[in-house]
DNA sequence: ATCTTAGAACGGTCTAGACCACTCGCCGAA
DNA sequence: TTCGGCGAGTGGTCTAGACCGTTCTAAGAT
C-alpha cells in the first residue's frame, strides 16, 4: 500500500515558467530524500494526478525523468518504488565488518565453508606457491541488515596460520589475521569485472541467474608475500565500487 | 522541409501483441537507414501521426525512443532531424591502446557524438553546476581488432574548452585538454558497477540485451574544479578492470 | 485447508485533442 | 532596400480520459 499522496509537501506553480513536469520532478525527488527509504512505494500515479490537479500524464512524464535518473523504478501491476542505493564500496583493504559498521549497517556472515584443502593448479598460480600446498579456504555468504550483499571466497596459505581452523570461523576475517598472526594486508590487486550469476551465486544472493554481478579478484600481500587470494562476487543492484584514482606524480587527493 | 510521410514503407500490425509505438519505432529505423542522410529532416509528428493513422502521442513515443538511442535529435520549432554521421578515427588512447597493443590487438574508435549541449538535472549535479550550463559531449565507440570493447561519454564544461568544437573530434581527449588548454587530470574517483546491458548499448557493443557490462562513471579533477565527468561501458566478456591497491597508511606499493 | 475466481489497484499504451513557444518565410510599409 | 509583423509549421507541454495486461488479495467453493 503505497503512502498515501497527500503526505506530499510542495505545490505547482502554473505562472513559474517551469513545466509542470519540472516542477514535480523535483517536488517528489524532495519527498524521497527526506521521506522514502529505500524500498517503500511511491502514491500511485492516480494518486499523485488527484493530489497535483494533474493529469496523469504530466504525472508520469515527471516519474519517467526520476525512472530515467535511478532514483525510482517502476513494476507492472504493483507500482513505482524508491531504488535502494548501490553501496559505494571504496576498493580497499579493510574488513567487510568495518565497512558495514562504517554505514551504521548491520553485518552478518553465513559460512559456507571453512576448511583446508590442497591447492588447485589454478590456485597455486594465483598464490605462488606449489600445486597440493595446503590452504585454508574460507567461503562465505556476506549480509548486510540481512540482506544478501555478496559471496566471498578466500584462500590463505595454511602455514601462515597456524591453529586458525581450530577455532570458530573468524567474524572478521582480517582482523583475526592481524591479531592472531601479525599478517597485516599492506598492499595489494584487484580485478574487477562484471559477470553473469551462476546458478548456484544467484540463488545465495537472491537473484535470477544470470543478472550481472561485479567480480573481484583480489591478490593481497605482507610486504612481498601474497598472503590471501579472494574471489567475490557482489549484487550489482546493490554495490558499486568507489576508486579514487591519482595521476601518478600527483599529490595525494583529499579523502572527505 | 520534410520529406512527405507518405514516401514510408510499413503500416502498424494492431493485432501483432507488439506495442504500437515499438512497430513504429522500428518502421522509422529502417525507413532513416534506408532513404534519409544525415541532418535530413523526418516527417513532423503531425505527418507521421496522419500517415499511420496514430494520436501524435503514441509517434511522440517512438521517436522519444530513437532519440534516447540518438539516432535522431528534435530541435523546436524546426523538426526531427537524422543525426549527424559517426567518423571513424583510429584514436591513441594512452591506457586503453597501451593495453591493447600490450594484447597484440590494433585499438580504434568510433566517435558517436561530439557537440555542445545543456547541462541536464543529472549532469548539473555530477559535474556541479547549474543546469543548462553549456557542456561540450564526446561520446565514443572503442574498439579492437574491429571488435567493440567498450562505449564511453565524457561531458567537459564547455567554459575550459572554447574552441574545442571547431576542430575535429580529439583522438586522445586527455591530451587535447592538457596540450591545448593545460588541463591535466589530477585526481579523480571511478564508481565501478555491473549493470544489464540496454538495447543501444547492446547494439553498439554486439552483446546481447540484459548482457552483463562494467559500468564506470569517473570524475576527474584538476586541483579542487571537476573538469570531466565520463561514463563508460565495457564489455564484460572482454574487459576486466586493475586496481592496486594500498592499506591506508602503507607504503607505496611497486608498480609494475 | 486448499484452490479457484473475481475484483481492485497498479503501470503500460493509446486516443484526441488544445495551447504555448520557437523558427522561418513572406508580405507590406517605410 | 530594410524592417517588422503575421501566419504557418514545428516541437514542448498538458488535459482527460479509455482500455489492456500484471499482480495480489479476498472470498467463496470444494
């Protein structure tokens, strides 16, 4: 049940010389700032005619601009919702948990594996090191207020960590590297690219299979040694990824 | 003066399941690639509407759609007008040929469009400006081995690059706006995103519709002015992005 | 308890105009 | 010859609906 139009501040002003369109573009852009979380459905294109004294063309030219611009979408049959915003996912290397919490978001991990496994020919290249070696992998459903985010895959040389599959699957991997065995991430790779949900990620992350996810291999190193190797697989209707990015040479841009 | 709308082939199927508007879409498509050259006029909206019997409306519709895709442009007071032709022009692009050639492959680009337009809502706000604010469009096709790989767009206010339009379409636009009008590229974000391909950008890049793209929207800076705002599509199968990456605080990794 | 059907509410598409502002060409007056 | 006004043709905006297809819910039947 949409929210009822009257709740709606701001009136068209027929002798302002904007169009009528214009002006209700940017009335409900307001009320969706300040009113609509993400999700929650917009009054009814009827509804929002009767409340203006519009008709319900004029009506959906201004929600076609909103449609246009991501802010709303639309649903055959159900009506016009507010677009949840793609998270900004600064490319960088902290722990998920901190990151959600950053957002005053709730994380949440489902473990899907955590084991030790001997490596892969595909595995032992992207690690450096030789095929059979043993590796922790740690693999992992990522939610944030419940929501799935993404599916995060890790592998880490066994020999660095000691002990760590004794214990409970960490709740923040990184983290539980740096204390537990002084392996602070100091740089690293990423390749990023988009791709298609395989059947099994889509049903994890509740989405059609095929619907585009963004993928992340990341090479992450202590010094010289690559210490984790990671795939992950993010929904694309919720994340973008935000890279600030430098000219080399240039001085360091200011972080807001 | 326009053609005589009579001069068209093809007549609208009201039992076809297919929207009316979309049958006329694709009638006027063939009819501009077939019989009209570039900057020739269309048939105005009234002609179109009595030719095929339709409310001016629903031809409004189809030729709001060939206007998204850019295939014609509607100017007040004057008519609708066939778009003016793509050039093809190998172009050097420092990263993006560097990477190609690295790849063995021969880089080229398809310019789409290159002019002058008014700063829209969404476009005022990404570059920080008013609306309508003058805004110099360069939109891209890119290319190797005659494959498509990519489309991008960058909107420069067209305030720092007066003159920029009377030439010809830069073949590296970072070089033009450091060599011509000593703006270079200091800092700047990438967001990066998966999205589903559309019908136009699908066509551009031989993909199919819904098909998984990268998507990276870019702002790039000199000292604290936003100069460019750029969007780009790649295409997924054959593009995956590299970002290194530094745990705040770290030293600078190596560069390879 | 379950299934089916009908109705309500939604967006999508279309009709049939009207009126406004812009552009350009033509014609008459100066 | 030049200038201004007017008319025609264009796209832009808006009205006031109608009808179709989708989705969901509720009520009645089984």
């Amino acid at each position: 049940m949409a929210a009822g139009a009257t709740a709606i501040k701001g009136d068209i002003d027929r002798t302002s010389g904007t169009a009528i369109y214009v002006q209700l573009r940017e009335i409900l852009r307001a009320y969706i700032a300040q009113s609509c979380p993400p999700g929650s459905a917009l009054p009814s294109e009827r509804d929002l005619a009767e409340r203006f004294g519009l008709a319900r063309m004029t009506v959906r030219q201004a929600i076609d601009a909103l449609v246009g611009e991501e802010v709303i979408e639309r649903v055959v049959g159900l009506g016009t919702f507010v677009r949840r915003p793609k998270l900004d996912l600064q490319v960088k290397l902290t722990s998920y948990s901190e990151e959600m919490q950053r957002r005053g978001m709730v994380p949440a991990a489902k473990v899907l594996s955590f084991e030790q496994i001997g490596a892969s020919a595909f595995l032992a290249r992207e690690l450096q090191l030789d095929e059979g070696t043993p590796l922790v992998r740690f693999r992992r459903l990522l939610l944030a207020d419940g929501e799935p985010m993404s599916v995060d895959e890790n592998f880490i040389p066994a020999h660095r960590v000691p002990g760590l599959l004794d214990g409970e699957p960490p709740t923040s991997l990184y983290n539980v590297l740096s204390e537990q065995f002084g392996l602070v991430m100091e740089w690293g790779e990423d390749m990023i690219e988009a791709t298609a949900a395989s059947p099994s990620t889509a049903r994890l992350l509740n989405v059609e299979v095929g619907a585009p996810l963004l993928k992340i291999q990341r090479h992450a190193f202590v010094a010289r040694a690559m210490v984790d190797y990671s795939v992950s697989y993010y929904r694309a209707d919720r994340y973008k990824l935000w890279v600030p990015l430098q000219r080399p040479g240039a001085r360091r841009a200011r972080n807001h």
